[in-house]
C-alpha cells in the first residue's frame, strides 16, 4: 500500500519523486514496495501495523551536490526527509524513520575514504563509510592506525558517531563524537557548511582542531535533525606498540567501591583502555540461597557464599595500550594501587602481545585467568577490528534453536561513575521489574557497570526486550513496547535517563529530560523552528519536533 | 559453411567462459565483503567454532544441509534474492545501495561455482 508524506497530496507527491529522479537518476528514486522493505525497521515492535515507520520512498544521492538537489526539492514541497547512512542502527531503530510517510535520504552511495593522515592521526570520510570500510582502507594502505568500531562492524562511523555511539579502546576515542573532528553539513534550506576549522577557507587544520572559532554548533547534529551531514573528520589512536592485560578481583561485595575509584583514576590519567567489569558469583545462582541473598541484597550472606566458594565478589580485566616497558609498568601500579585500599585482591597477569595482532592471536580461544576467573573480552573490538561477531545475540541459538529476538532492542540508562551509583541503580532496577511485571524475579545485585564512555557508567534497561525471548505476536509485540516505555518512566523518577533509544522510544526518553519545563527541549524546538521552518529533517529525531509537525510528539504511545 | 559455423563457435566458448570466470570472481568479492563475515567459514569469538550466520544454519539444519552457504548446491539465484532483499530471522534485508541485484546474481553464481568445487565438510 502506497503511503504519502504526512501533509503532501498525492499530485504533489508526484511531482516531488520527478523532480528526485532528475537530480539524482531515476534509479536512485525507490518506490517499488519490495524496495522499500529493507528501509523498516526489521526489529520494529510496530511491524506491520498501520502506524508502523515506514518511509512513503527512499532516494539515493550519490554527492553532496545531489543531497543539497533533494533537500531543496523537499523544501519547496514540504516533504519531511529522514537521512541514513549505513543504514545499520538495529536495536535503535535500523534505518527507519521518526516520522510514517518520510521520504528517506539513503546516503550509502557516497562511501569514499576521503583522507587519512597517519601522522596526524586522523580521518575524513562520507557517510556511507562502514567501520569494516575502514579497516579494510587502514590495511590495504598498511596505515598504523586503529579505528574505535562499534560492535557490530556494517555500522558506519558517521552513524554511529551521530547516534553517539560508543566503543572499547582508550576513553578520547571510543567516545566517538569525542573523537570526531570537523564537519560539512546541508542545511535545511540546501546551504552547505562546515564546522570547526572548516569554516575557515585554505585552512590545513580541519581535522586537527573541531572548533574553529565562536560557537560549536556541531554537537547539534548528533541525535538531532538540524542538517544532514555529508562529511565528518575523524581523530584516530595511532597503533600502539604493545597490548597488555590484568584482571584484579576483590573478595567483598563492598569492595567495589574502592576497586572502581581506583579504575576511575586510572582512566582519567589515560593510561587504561575501557575496563570490564563483572562479578565471578554469577554461577552460584543457581544455588538457591545464595540467590535467595543476591535478589535481598543480603551483602553479609552474599559474601558468605562467595568465600565458602572460593571466588571473590568482583572483577574487572584491565588493558594497556603503549610499549612493552610502560604496559609493564603501568600494570604494575594498577596492582599496588588495588593493594593500597583492597589488601587481600587477587591480580593475574593477561595477554601481552606486540601490536598489531594477528587474527589468530585475536582468535585465541584460551582465557589467561585461572579458574574460577574468566576473560569477557572482546579481543576484536579491543584491537579494533571490526566484526559481526555480536549479531549472534538475536539469532538462534543451541538452547533455543526455533526461536530468535524479533524485537532487538538496545536501552542503556546513564549512571554516575561510582560503586554506590552502581548499587543504587542494581536496586532501583530490581524494584522497576518488580513493579513492572509482579511476581516476576530478577537478580541485579550482579550487575556490572559497562563503561563504553570514559567518565559514565552504562547499565542496560531493556528488561523485556533483548533480555528475554518474547511473545512474538503483534499484541505480545505491543505489550512489550509499553512495559518498556512503563520501565523508562519508573527508571526516570528514580533518576536514570536513557542515552540512545530507537525512534519508536526517543519521545518517550526526550521526555525524561524535563528539567524547568522541558527548557533542553524548548530550547532545541525553537533553534529547531529557526532553522528549519518547514519542518523537513527528520521531525521527532532525538524529540525534537519541528512546529509543522510537533502535534504528533508521542502520537505513537499505544 | 559447416566449417565456418564449427570456427565461430570455437570463438564464442571461450568467451561466454570468461564471462562466466569473471562474474564468479566478482561473486567471490562481493561474498567477502557482504556475507563472509556473518556466512564465511572462519571461527566465531569467545572460541566459538563458528560465525553467526553460519552457526545459525548448523542450528537450523542439524547437518541436512550444510551451515556452510559456499557448500549449497540448492541456492537458486531467485532464492538468494529473495534472502538478501527480505531478510530470515534474524538477518536483515540488504537496500540496493549496499548490493546491488547484479551484485547478488554474482554471489549466486560464485555460491554455486564454489559448492561444485568444494566437498562438503560435515
């Protein structure tokens, strides 16, 4: 069934899809429903239903000159657009848009590496440049340079970094807006900018310094809908010459508190990658009184368990990235710091291995811990190599060969960087599903922290979606679509916010962020109206509504 | 006249073969890019024997059919097309502007080429 861009008469619409294949062919202006299938959601929990994201067609500029064509075009027409690079943020939506009827702007065809500088460390590309593109570029042209990918590698780095996505190396890099330098953006009515250094004519320093002068608008066009970016420079880590890792466990429940400051300290001095936590009692819950302690919180009894066990309450896998000699020191001090708060903390030495890796010392399947320890580290991703490793998580699996996650979902709430944020989130998570889904049980004093961004903690909030395998059915679908938005609500009162959600959520999420009347989304509506007063880049993206279309802020709350 | 007709076809089949070679070599480059990291045959992580998608073929058919997509024989280029636009569980579908139609007649033909000349393994 044909859908039309909320606003725009058929006649119109018409004249809208010539015009799109005079600028940018006639094959590049996809209208035929079997093609537009793979622009939905695959994983949408409104699949199939009338008022599920679907775009009304999708066109395919293959240069800027062509993006700034069709943005003109939905201008004059007043047709809402929804730009997508790569077109791969499953469990954020994929490349579905904000808005049913949108038109989607398929940037996938502008896919060159434009720059690399492997002594300035540093990048320019186009938006449909996957991380697999680039690690691919970075080993044809034997350039010593690392990329910060995300975990599934088809995603793009333009996307991903305007989605703020988030990676595994050192902190300045797998914050990638962090590491992004240097914009070039279509503005809503078709002007092309650049941000940073850029702005400056015969400037050599683009990707070297992203303010320039002035106000910085670039942060604006991530998880926002001010303008479509179509080249974005990136800072790279140059590759190190050494990789080194430890693991420290500590015996008490309670001494996560020191063993997180004493990470977080070695994080801000930058000498540690992205450290993983995670607690060795998980398989004592299959003990029924230790689990009976983990869902009280009975720290005096959990502890008892863990010492008759043998095992310590927490762990966490440290990695140096450096020189054999400074990795070894380094590692050094992370041990005698441990020991200065945690007397009694075990330290095992890891991997040492000279950079690059081989894969097949990626692949190494042995873990360097000895029993009951264990590595969780994803070497791939620390070493940034791109795979696609991570999509097995909504497949089949042995236990559970007929089923898969129709409903793919990431929700990632924001915690402070420190034990006792941590343990008041485990609780406060505890309680969400306890009053979510009554009778239902579920153990988070567990849980540990993910720290994907140097100074946050993240602690995942998709009880009822990834987590599980649902009922799959289109009612089974929807009722799980509201105990989400039910959880994001309970979450937000105890003070949790999400930091990326799928569009079907991203009003439900904006809408957390409520400080002084909304003033963060008054504030970014009105630049919004400013900006783009005909409301045609992605209306609703990251909650902003533009005027022209701000009626339908949360019209898909079923 | 039988002679010229003999010579002319002399000429033509070594071409349609090169074409054949080369959409197979084509094929065999877009599988690298496009599907080997999910269908290819290298090992998974966390020593894990086997990548996602052709662990999920192994689950789903418990050695009738290879997990292997280089081994199968009954992938018709409808078949793949029909895969690679719609998607199956939990793959999604692929737009045009990642691989192109042409693109996936090639894989088809490089599936095909490759499971003629490789044994299955179990």
């Amino acid at each position: 069934m044909a859908i039309l861009p909320p606003g725009v008469t058929a006649t119109d619409f018409g004249k809208v899809l010539k015009e799109f294949e005079a600028a940018v062919g006639r094959e590049w202006v996809i209208t035929d429903p079997d093609d537009i299938h793979p622009y939905r959601d695959y994983f949408s929990m409104l699949k199939d239903q009338d008022d599920e994201l679907v775009p009304s067609a999708a066109v395919c500029p293959a240069s800027v000159e062509q993006v700034q064509a069709v943005v003109r075009i939905a201008n004059r027409y007043k047709v809402p657009l929804y730009a997508i690079s790569t077109g791969k943020n499953f469990a954020y939506g994929g490349p579905a848009p904000n808005l049913r009827g949108s038109v989607t702007v398929d940037l996938k065809r502008m896919n060159r590496v434009l720059e690399v500088d492997e002594k300035r460390h540093i990048a320019l590309v186009e938006p449909g440049v996957s991380y697999m593109d680039m690690y691919r570029h970075l080993e044809e042209h034997k350039l010593k340079l690392m990329i910060d990918t995300a975990d599934v590698g088809w995603g793009g780095l333009m996307g991903n970094t305007l989605d703020r996505g988030l990676g595994y190396t050192l902190g300045p890099y797998r914050d990638h807006v962090n590491a992004s330098c240097g914009m070039e953006v279509v503005l809503p009515n078709g002007e092309l900018m650049r941000t940073g250094m850029g702005a400056l004519p015969n400037s050599g320093a683009w990707q070297d310094y992203r303010y320039g002068f002035g106000p910085d608008p670039s942060g604006l066009f991530a998880q926002g809908n001010f303008g479509i970016v179509v080249k974005m420079g990136f800072r790279l880590m140059p590759m190190p010459e050494h990789w080194r890792t430890g693991l420290i466990t500590v015996p008490k429940r309670r001494d996560f508190l020191p063993l997180v400051d004493m990470v977080n300290y070695l994080t801000d001095l930058f000498v540690i990658g992205e450290p993983l936590y995670s607690s060795p009692l998980q398989p004592l819950l299959s003990d029924a009184a230790f689990r009976r302690a983990a869902l009280d919180f009975n720290e005096a009894e959990m502890d008892r368990h863990a010492a008759a066990s043998g095992r310590h309450s927490w762990q966490v896998e440290l990695q140096f990235y450096g020189s054999e000699k400074t990795t070894l020191a380094n590692w050094e001090w992370a041990q005698e710091l441990i020991r200065r708060t945690v007397p009694d903390a075990n330290c095992f030495a890891g991997d040492s291995l000279k950079m690059p890796v081989t894969q097949a010392q990626i692949d190494a399947a042995e873990h360097p811990y000895p029993a009951p320890y264990s590595s969780v580290m994803r070497r791939n991703v620390m070493h940034g190599v791109p795979k696609l490793y991570m999509w097995r998580s909504p497949g089949r699996t042995d236990d559970s060969p007929d089923t898969w996650n129709e409903t793919h979902i990431g929700l990632f709430s924001v915690v402070g960087r420190s034990g006792e944020a941590v343990f008041k989130a485990q609780k406060d998570f505890q309680d969400v599903v306890r009053r979510t889904r009554p009778g239902a049980e579920y153990v988070s004093s567990l849980t540990p922290p993910l720290q994907w961004h140097q100074s946050a903690f993240f602690i995942g909030n998709s009880f009822f979606g990834t987590t599980t395998r649902n009922d799959n059915s289109p009612e089974g679908k929807i009722r799980q679509l509201r105990e989400l938005r039910q959880v994001l609500k309970m979450n937000a009162e105890a003070g949790h916010g999400d930091y990326r959600a799928p569009p079907l959520l991203q009003d439900d999420v904006a809408d957390q962020y409520s400080f002084n009347n909304h003033a963060l989304r008054r504030f970014n509506e009105t630049l919004k109206d400013a900006i783009d007063p005909n409301g045609i880049l992605s209306p609703g993206r990251g909650g902003v509504w533009p005027k022209a279309h701000r009626s339908r802020r949360g019209a898909l709350r079923k | 006249m039988k002679m010229l007709y003999v010579m002319m076809l002399a000429a033509v089949a070594p071409l349609a073969t090169a074409q054949e070679t080369a959409t197979v070599t084509r094929g065999k480059e877009v599988f690298t890019r496009s599907c080997a990291p999910c269908h290819g045959a290298d090992r998974g992580d966390f020593g894990r024997a086997m990548l996602p998608g052709t662990d999920a073929l192994r689950i789903k058919y418990k050695g009738q059919l290879p997990a292997l997509l280089e081994q199968r024989t009954d992938l018709t280029p409808a078949t793949i097309r029909t895969f690679v636009r719609r998607g199956t569980w939990s793959m999604p579908p692929f737009r045009k502007t990642e691989i192109s139609d042409e693109e996936i007649d090639a894989v088809s033909a490089y599936i095909a080429d490759s499971a003629r000349k490789a044994p299955r393994t179990p």
